[in-house]
C-alpha cells in the first residue's frame, strides 16, 4: 500500500522513490488523494536530493500520461523543437512552415508570454483571424493534411505537468534541473512528435545566464529524451543581445515573414538555418545537420518555406494576402522614443533582460497573466554588439499605442547599452549537444 509520508521521507533521506510508487504519487495527486502540501514537501526535497535517472524516467513518463496525448498514427513522423526564451525570439515562427516545406511535419504546441519573454501564440494572435485555440482532433487533422500547426497548449495534455508547475512556482524549486527536464519532456511526448530539438539560450537575456548551466540543461534534455527513446540534439544559443531587429509581437511576426522572404537579418536567419537541419536530422530526412541547414537554406531560396507559411496562416484563420503584403496587417504602433547613444565607440555590451522588461512596460508583454497585449508595441534595435556607434546616433526606437509607458519603459532601456573602446560580436551559436 502506498504511504505518502514514507515517500516523502525516502527523498527526503536522500533515497530513491520506486518507479511504482511515482506512478501512484502522481495519479494520487491528479485524484485528490495526495494534497497540495504533500506535494510541496516532496518538490523541496527533490530540489534539495536530485532525482536518479531511473526516478526521473518514471516521473516524465507519469506526467506526459497523466492526460491525452497526440496522435498523428503510423504513417507521420513529426519534430518538434523547444526554446528556452529570450528577446526577440520569433524562430518558432520561421522554423515550423521552413521544416514542413522539406517534407518533415511539425507539431507545435506553444505557450503565451509571460514576464521578461515573449510567447509564439501573442505574436500569431497579431495575425488578423489566426485561431490558436484548435481542439486536439483539429491539431492531429491539420498536421497530417498540411504538414504542420502551431496551437496553444491544451488542458487535457499532460494536465499533472501544469499541476506540478505551479506548484513549483509556490515553493521557490522552479530552478531544480530534475523538474525542469521532465516538464519540458513531458509535454513534447504529450503532444506528439517522434524527435525533439532543443534550443537552449544563455546570456544577459536568457533563463541561464551562465554557459555552464545551460550546457548543462541542454545535456540533461538531450540525455532524457533520448533515454526515452525520442532522438533529440540541442544547440547553445545565445542570447547576450536581442534576436534580429524587431521585439514586439506584430513587428517579430514581420521580421519573420522577411526571414521566410530570404531577406531577414542575417542572426536570425543563422539560427533557424541551423535548428532546421537539426530537425531534419532527428526526423531521419537527412545524415547530417549540415545537410539539413542546406536543405532549409535551399527552401529559402526557392520561396517553398513562405509558401508553407501561408498555407499554414490560411488554414489557421488568418488572410490569405499575409505572406505578400505583410504591411497591410503587421505595422508597430506609434514611434514614442528613441535611446540615443551619448558618446562615440562602440557597442560592448547589451543588458538583454533590461531590454526585455521594457517591451512589457510598453504595452508589448505581461506582468499578470490576464493583462492584456497591445500587438503593435515593438523595438526596433538598430545597432549590434560591435557595431562603430557616434554621439547622437539612435540606438533603438520604441513603439506604443500608451505615450504615458515611456517614463516606465525608459528606466529599463535607456540602461540596456553600453559603450566602449571596442568589441567583438558574440558567437550566435556556441556549440552542439547530442
């Protein structure tokens, strides 16, 4: 019989719960049998013990089948690819339409955003008419008939993960690299696909800061993962300054369309270059990630990625014009303040985060989930770390439909830059895990 508190006690003391019993804890806690405090006990002394291998492949496992779960049946293999977050991360964007129009379907289930990062549904709900809440059936449908679809994540999918999440965020373990792992896991196995690619930031505007935790992180992903016998890589990519030109859900909806243009900046087009190939290599389509980036690029090229992305706008709800005339939707609100460098050099350092907390102060992010989102609140960054810089010369431009966020706003992006004798761009993507 199952003993809650003997549970407890073993993780507590540095003991290994049995496979058996975490599937027992966690059904208990979706039945209501095992209570909240029971659970935040065991939260902290995972946090404070770790979890062995065996421990945290049954606890995954018990949270990715504690709901439904996706099926695309025998004849789809489908990729998937989370990011940690960052500043101006729009790749999900790019890469879903670039990797289906190779031939490899994508299911990509995505989340809103909340505090310093954006989420991919706010930017796709800047698209006039493009529906995100779709059922599971219609998810499944989409992806078999098109190739790909971008939804909001669903209740019924790994519903023990959303339980345990917000638990964690009440009980200061969110940081605990176990629990970190197998919620990410979790809800990737839910929702479908066959291999997974992991893009996993560090920097001044990342989750981790320090390279090391992230190196770390990306092996603890890529090791589960695989362990569970989902084929998946990860790149380290970093986030020491904003992704492309534009932050702001409309305007990074527009760069996207650029980048699927072949005509995007030249960062952001690098990376999702890069995870591209990763995920036709998970996918089986190709031997090597190089051979995977140049098929992308080739999709660039040959204008198929953005034809797939229109395909997938139109299914979704949105206008059939988007990909040609994406102006007409997709414009930032009005120009309220420019950042002015105050002296010559160059551009040494950006504060990332800082830049990220002013997005959301001008109406572009949220500081409560139910706040609401002005789409056309944007930065245009103009310069990068680098970059030959002069007294006067404007840094960045900030839009907002709320002239009276600026003072607020400001605080945070007047900060973000500094300048010095020199400097040298960071490398975009550090190094490959597998």
């Amino acid at each position: 019989m199952f003993d809650i508190l003997r549970f407890i006690e073993q993780k507590r003391d540095g003991r290994d719960n049995t496979t058996e019993d975490i599937s027992t804890f966690v059904q208990g806690v979706m039945s209501g049998r095992v209570k909240d405090y029971h659970v935040a006990a065991w939260l902290m002394a995972v946090y404070l013990r770790g979890m062995a291998e065996d421990e945290l492949l049954a606890f995954t496992k018990a949270l990715a089948t504690s709901g439904k779960s996706v099926s695309f049946g025998s004849g789809i293999r489908a990729v998937d690819k989370h990011s940690t977050g960052g500043v101006g991360d729009k790749v999900t964007l790019i890469l879903v339409p670039l990797v289906a129009s190779c031939g490899l379907s994508v299911a990509k289930l995505s989340g809103r955003g909340l505090g310093f990062t954006g989420g991919t549904v706010d930017k796709l709900e800047s698209i006039p008419g493009f529906k995100v809440d779709i059922s599971l059936s219609e998810f499944e449908r989409q992806v078999n008939e098109i190739g790909c679809a971008v939804a909001g994540h669903s209740p019924d999918l790994a519903p023990a993960e959303a339980f345990f999440y917000e638990l964690r965020d009440v009980t200061a373990t969110v940081p605990s690299l176990p629990l970190i792992c197998s919620s990410i896991v979790s809800k990737k196995i839910a929702g479908g696909a066959n291999s997974f690619v992991f893009d996993v930031k560090y920097g001044s505007g990342a989750f981790m800061n320090r390279i090391e935790d992230a190196r770390e992180l990306a092996l603890s992903l890529v090791k589960l993962s695989n362990k569970m016998g989902y084929p998946s890589s990860a790149l380290l990519t970093s986030m020491e300054e904003p992704l492309g030109r534009w932050i702001g859900n409309a305007m990074e909806v527009f760069e996207s369309i650029e980048v699927l243009q072949n005509r995007g900046p030249e960062d952001t087009t690098e990376l999702c270059v890069a995870l591209a190939g990763e995920m036709l290599l998970q996918g089986g389509l190709v031997s090597s990630p190089e051979e995977g980036a140049s098929m992308a690029k080739s999709s660039l090229e040959k204008g198929l990625a953005l034809r797939k992305f229109r395909e997938l706008v139109v299914k979704q709800g949105g206008p059939e014009d988007i990909a040609s005339n994406p102006s007409k939707y997709l414009r930032p609100s009005p120009l309220v303040y420019g950042v002015i460098s105050g002296t010559d050099g160059f551009v040494s350092s950006v504060d990332t985060r800082s830049i990220g907390e002013g997005i959301r102060r001008l109406g572009g992010g949220r500081s409560k989930k139910e706040d609401s989102i002005d789409p056309g609140a944007a930065l245009e960054v103009m310069v990068k770390i680098g970059d030959r810089v002069e007294n006067g010369d404007t840094l960045m431009r900030a839009y907002s439909d709320d002239p009276s966020s600026v003072d607020s706003a400001k605080a945070y992006l007047d900060k973000s830059w500094t300048i010095g004798d020199r400097a040298e761009p960071p490398k975009l993507i550090l190094e490959r895990v597998e």
